[in-house]
C-alpha cells in the first residue's frame, strides 16, 4: 500500500515550500469540478509519467485524484517513489478534502473556440 496523508495534515503544510500537490483529475473531471486544494497543479496521470524528471526530487509530491481514479493515483504514487520521489496519495481524494470543509480555488473554464 503507498503511503498516504490525511487532509488534516495536508492543510497544516499548504503553503509550506517542501510540498507540491499535483491535482491528478482528467480534463472531464476538472471541467465538471471547477474547484482544487489552494496552490495544486493540475497534472494527468500520463504527464506526469512523461515529464517525471521535471518534478522535484526535494519536495512532499501529494497526488490527489477523484474515487474513479483511485488506482492510478496508487500507481503514479508507487511509480514515483520508484523513481526516488517522496510521493503520498491524499486519502479520500478531492471528494474528502470538499466535504471536510478544507479551502478550494476556482479554476477558469477552457473556453470553447468553436464559431457561430
């Protein structure tokens, strides 16, 4: 099992440098959800996979997801750590973080190019 944090915890160490969230949603969940954990940076499963040698190797990496994607983020999670990362999964995901009340940010739609 990959080693995990609470949304408690996590709170208490928003802000702080050493730690990076990675909202790990695909684009019909992060369009249906217009909302993260303050300060995450939406990566998916397949960019952080392709662009690991951008992450730092310094940092708590806190992977966080919806209940759909539970098992990729286990696996991005075991992957990582593989690779020297200090990486945990958000226990409960996006969905726990949101119903404990914890701080969200709004992100901004993509706007449709489509003509009229």
């Amino acid at each position: 099992m990959e080693p995990t944090i609470i949304c408690d915890e996590l709170f208490m160490r928003l802000g702080d440098e050493d730690v990076l969230v990675l909202d790990c949603r695909d684009a019909m969940d992060w369009e249906r959800f217009e909302i993260h954990i303050p300060g995450a940076l939406r990566m998916t499963a397949s960019e952080i996979i392709r662009d690991l040698a951008m992450l730092p190797d310094d940092e708590l990496i806190v992977l966080c997801g919806t209940t759909q994607d539970c098992a990729d983020i286990r696996r991005i999670c075991r992957v990582l750590r593989l690779r020297g990362r200090n990486a945990v999964c958000l226990t409960g995901g996006l969905h726990a973080w949101v119903t404990g009340g914890y701080p969200t940010e709004r992100h901004v739609r993509a706007q449709s190019h489509a003509h009229r």
